[in-house]
C-alpha cells in the first residue's frame, strides 16, 4: 500500500502534456433544412405539451431546465428561443468531454494491446516475453 500512495503522490507532480483545448458545443447557424425539421418539431411540441417544461425535461433530458418563469427561461416560449435553446451547448448531441487526469508516469497506465504484441517471433513457435512489449514498431 506505501508504493501505491507513493506513485499517486509522485503523480501529483508530472505533467505530460497541456490538457486539449475543450471544444465548444454550440452551433451558430442551422442549415436550411435542418431549420425546416426544427419548425416542424417546434409547431408540434408547441401543440403538443401540456406544459413548456415536458419536451426539455422528460424528451431532450435536459437536468438544467426548472420550473421558472423568469423571462427568458423558457425555451418553447418562441420559435427563435427554441433554435436558440438549440443551438446552445446544453441541446447538444455529443457529451462535454471530461477532463482526463494523465499525470501519472506512463509506466503506472494500463496499456492495451494486441493479442501477440509479448511474442518474441512469430505467432506459431516463438516464446513469449514482457520484453517484447517495449520492441514494438
């Protein structure tokens, strides 16, 4: 247990690399017919939903929705407020990325490879060998 909490401990120190640079997840203009289908999707959600909330909360899973009625918080409440809700990054399709912690030294990573990366030769007759790991090209 000592050599785990001393690797953790010396983690705490390396940097390998800059996090990436996360990508933002909003949308500036929506192609014409995409815009059609959001029309569509608003005039029937519009005379759809019992309440404005429902298509956020229980169709789009949207956790950040309440049930305000603060101006502006509504996103059904209008045609432009409901492109603009979504093209914001809370409607979109890919997850936020978390950030990874990969300060540890490459040597404490779990390396995935293929099934003969630890032969020394070929598949057939050749020995198997942790060595073979590190004269990989």
């Amino acid at each position: 247990m000592e050599k785990v909490e001393a690797l953790v401990d010396r983690a705490k120190h390396l940097v390998l690399h800059e996090p990436p640079e996360t990508p933002s997840h909003t949308v500036d203009k929506f192609h014409p017919s995409l815009d059609d289908h959001i029309q569509k999707i608003y005039k029937s959600v519009d005379a759809y939903a019992p309440t404005t909330n429902y298509f956020l909360q229980e169709i789009q899973h949207d956790t950040t929705v309440t049930t305000s009625s603060e101006p502006g918080a509504d996103a059904l409440a209008s045609l432009d407020a409901f492109r603009a809700y979504m093209k914001d990054a809370n409607s979109s399709a890919m997850a936020l990325e978390e950030a990874l912690d990969l300060s540890a030294p490459i040597s404490d990573y779990f390396i995935s490879s293929s099934h003969n990366t630890y032969l020394t030769g070929n598949q057939l007759y050749s020995d198997a060998a942790a060595s073979a790991y590190t004269s990989v090209s």
